[in-house]
C-alpha cells in the first residue's frame, strides 16, 4: 500500500533477458552492505532460478524496540502490503475451479447493499474494473485506517461512497474489491480468511511462514516498521485485520517465492485459471490477482505490496527467475533495490552507488517551513524541521523526513517523491512517479 495507493499496486522494473548463469554473489553482496552501513535499507531479499533458491540476504534489524536489537534473518517475517491479494486471488480460482464459484456472479448475491451490486462481477472485482470507491485510499483521514474497525463499519465506508465508474468502463485500483471477495470466500466456505490461508495454500505446498489474520506485532518474529530520520524511528502503521485479505499477510522473502512458483506451475490452481489471473486486457496494468511487470517486450508478473511501514515485491518471468523483497526501514529507493539486483544477476553494468548523505545546517532549513497549499489538488503540507532534518507531512497523513539533495531540494524514497524549493516565490513543487504539483507558502 502506496499513501496507501497503487501500492497497494505494483512495481514496474527495469529488467534484461538473459539465460541461466552464474550469479555474482560478492556483487550482491557489496550492494547490499553499502545500504546497511549507510543506514539506507532494512529489510530480507531472495533470489530463485527453476524453482531453486539461489541467493539470500537480509540486513538491518527486525525490531530495535528499547537496547534489544534483533538482527533481521530469513525468517524474519514482513507484513508483504498487496502481495495479500495474489493469494485472495487464489483462493477465488481454486473455488472457481470447484465450480462453487464463477468470474460472471454478482456481488449483489452476497452484498446487495453495494452500488451497483447488480452489475458488479467477481471478475470486477478481482481486475479492479468495479468502479467501487476504495476504502483506504478514498479519505482524507489518513490515520482511519490505523485504528480498528468491525466489519460493518468497514463495508458502510465502501456502500457509503460513490463510485468512480460504471463496472467494466475502467481500470482503477481499489482495495475495497479485495475486501468483499475476502468476506465471499469465508461466506461460500463457512471458514475463516485465516484457515483458507493455512489449509489451501500453506500447507498445501509448505509454506512454513506465511500466516493471516495476525493483529499489529502479535508475533515475535514480525518485523516492526521504521522510517529514518537522524535514526531508525519506530511509526504506526496499518491496523492490518481492518485489511484482511488486502494486504495484511505476513511473510518471507523465500515463501513468497515458493507461493509465486507454484501458482505458476499449476500446483495451487489449475493451468487454465493461472492463464486468467495473468490476462492483461488491452492497456490495463492489473489481471486478476497479478500485475504486469514489463522489460523490454517481455512481461513478467507478480506484484508489489507497500503499508505505511513495509514495503514489499514478489516477481517471475518466463526463463523462470523469481525474486522477492521485503523491506521494513526504506531509506532508498524500493524500486532501486530490485532494479539493482537483477542488473547483478543479469550481469549488467552497475555500479555501487555513493550512498553517503548531504550534510547541511539546521538553519539551512528555516527559509523552506511552513504550510503550502496547492490549486492543483485538496491537499496541505506543512514542513517542519527536526535538527538538520526536514520533516513534511500531510493533510491527515503522518509526518515523514525527507533526505538532503542540496539547501533547496529534498527527496522521499520510499514513495518516490521529489522536493524542490522557490523561496523568491514562495513555491514548493513536487515531483512523484512522472506528475509534478506546485505548492505555495500560505
């Protein structure tokens, strides 16, 4: 989840074909030990080739609650975001293939109460061409979703809203789909989200450490989520059973391969319902449950998955590599790390970046704080320092440090946000994935 937006969405990479090779290991390596020491990433990242695991690494700290650091490992276990909706897909598909279900049923069968349940597919739902309006992204108040909710308070936030589109005259992301085929799946077969997890994937193909339905750090070995300011510092994220089916799983790097592997391979759905999830209409970005991941003519698929404090993708492509990334501290570029690692593998020119942050004086800052507003769109930002830090947030949203780029430009990795500052104007423009916005100091 992305603010939480697309990212509850996915991540397009810059990839090279290549054929089986030998991995460069040490490369991999260097990499990855330049973000530890330079406090750019934490977080657990694998590599397979034909179903093998070729190459793990995992850097940083799962929880650095008080004087007790633990050291991140392979099984430290991230909350993976949206990659939660390949495995709802999933289950819808293999309840399609049972014939208990079909992509034409109506959601009025089961949710009358929606706008336009009449009309709206399970297909709609699961290629996000529903029209329903998103229940997390949908709000201004941001913090809503941190806090619990019942189910009924969740579903009157989807039948409470508009809808964006009529069912099928567009592509737009919406969480809201997920949730209700998360509610159908527990109607149709009497159990919970939880158990379907445990009894029809998990330990169908072994999945050791893959769980669902776990509230906020119910577990010990669960990754806290973090943001670098002059520190790690601990934030609130998601409260995740309000995103059952979603984007509240938690698990591995390794497992989510393994899961990747053998939806490909027919062992969790049938051969014919993979080809389904995996059908991208025209210029649409989202199948049914995958999302396109295109290099160079060729497309790969998978899918990305961001909360406030994780941020995840899993990915597979025709010559059969797969990686998997899960991320709990992002002071660099997510989508970097992953570019990164398959240049190593594909053997690609790369280089080790220069990680080494900007210094600059706290009273650098003072001429850029303040709030700005923007015509453009509903949405304040008022900066704030914290030391030679500066801090931005939002209109209902948490505060945040942007990264020095010089006295009058600053950077927000995780989310791919650019800053920069006119003070003889007053302005401040922001750049984020290819859209630019002006701001100016009330």
């Amino acid at each position: 989840m992305k603010k939480i937006t697309a990212s509850l969405v996915a991540v397009f990479i810059l990839l090279v074909s290549a054929q089986a090779q030998e991995i460069d290991t040490a490369k991999l390596d260097s990499f990855f030990n330049a973000l530890s020491a330079n406090n750019r990433c934490m977080g657990s990242f694998a590599i397979s080739q034909k179903g093998k695991i070729i190459y793990q690494k995992s850097i940083g700290y799962s929880s650095l609650e008080g004087n007790n650091k633990i050291p991140a490992t392979s099984v430290t276990l991230y909350r993976i975001g949206s990659m939660t909706k390949m495995f709802t897909a999933t289950l819808i598909f293999q309840l399609i293939d049972e014939g208990k279900l079909s992509l034409d049923t109506k959601l009025y069968k089961y949710f009358p109460q929606m706008p336009n349940a009449e009309k709206i597919t399970i297909e709609n739902l699961l290629n996000h061409t529903s029209g329903l309006a998103d229940y997390v992204n949908d709000t201004d108040n941001k913090v809503w979703i941190t806090t619990p909710h019942t189910k009924a308070e969740l579903l009157q936030s989807i039948a409470g809203k508009k809808v964006h589109f009529e069912p099928g005259a567009e592509q737009l992301y919406c969480n809201s789909g997920y949730l209700l085929l998360g509610y159908i799946l527990e109607d149709i077969t009497g159990k919970p989200y939880n158990k379907l997890i445990k009894n029809r994937i998990s330990g169908k193909i072994g999945l050791q450490h893959t769980f669902s339905s776990k509230a906020n750090e119910s577990e010990n070995a669960e990754a806290r989520p973090y943001q670098r300011i002059t520190s790690w510092v601990k934030i609130r994220d998601i409260y995740f059973p309000n995103i059952i089916g979603v984007g509240d799983m938690l698990s591995t790097p390794t497992d989510m391969l393994a899961f990747i592997n053998a939806l490909a391979t027919g062992k969790l759905v049938k051969p014919e319902s993979y080809n389904q999830m995996r059908a991208f209409e025209d210029q649409y970005t989202f199948g049914m449950g995958l999302t396109r991941v295109p290099f160079y003519g060729k497309i790969g698929v998978g899918h990305g998955g961001d909360t406030y404090g994780s941020h995840s993708v899993t990915s597979r492509f025709d010559d059969d590599l797969s990686f998997s990334s899960c991320v709990n501290g992002a002071n660099y570029p997510v989508n970097d790390i992953s570019i990164a690692i398959l240049s190593i593998f594909y053997h690609r020119p790369f280089n080790i970046p220069d990680l080494k942050q900007v210094e600059i004086k706290s009273e650098d800052l003072d001429a850029h704080l303040g709030v700005y507003a923007s015509k453009q769109i509903p949405l304040k930002i008022t900066f704030t320092k914290q030391g030679t830090v500066l801090m931005a947030q939002a209109t209902g949203q948490s505060k945040f440090a942007l990264e020095t780029v010089s006295k009058d430009k600053f950077k927000f990795n995780a989310d791919d946000i650019l800053v920069e500052f006119n003070t003889d104007k007053k302005e401040m423009i922001l750049k984020q994935s290819g859209r630019t916005t002006i701001f100016v100091r009330e």
